[in-house]
C-alpha cells in the first residue's frame, strides 16, 4: 500500500484536484474520471462528486494508494 500525505493550504481542495496534485493522474479531467467510475473512497465511503471539498484530516483512497490530507504547518 502506497501512502501519500498532502499539506493543505487552503481551506479545501477539490477531489479531482487532489488526484491530479498529488500525481495520481495526469489532469483534473482524468481526475474526473476516476472519481465518476466509482473507484475513489473518502474516509472509507465511495464518493462519485468529482468537486468534492476535501479538508484537512481526511483520507482519501484509490486502489492500494492512501492519501492523507494534512492543514499546513
């Protein structure tokens, strides 16, 4: 399993954002994509809202790929 930390600057971040940042893919648009098929789970849920608000503390999962979301220091 392949852990992933992203520091958070903002007060959010969008999931498909998130995919694309942290390099899990190419593009918000291939972000897109992955979240509507249903693959992308937040804090142990499936989520299928491509533009949803990820804040700091949650876990967001993709296959085998953990990425935890951290506020800046």
């Amino acid at each position: 399993m392949q852990q992933l930390e992203f520091e958070l600057n903002d007060e959010y971040v969008e999931l498909n954002q998130l995919l694309k940042l942290v390099g899990v893919c190419d593009s918000g648009g291939a972000g897109k994509v992955l979240v509507a098929s249903g693959q992308v789970k937040v804090d142990g849920q499936t989520e299928l809202r491509k533009t949803c608000k990820i804040r700091a503390g949650q876990v967001v999962a993709l296959g085998d790929i953990r990425i935890k979301v951290r506020a800046a220091a």
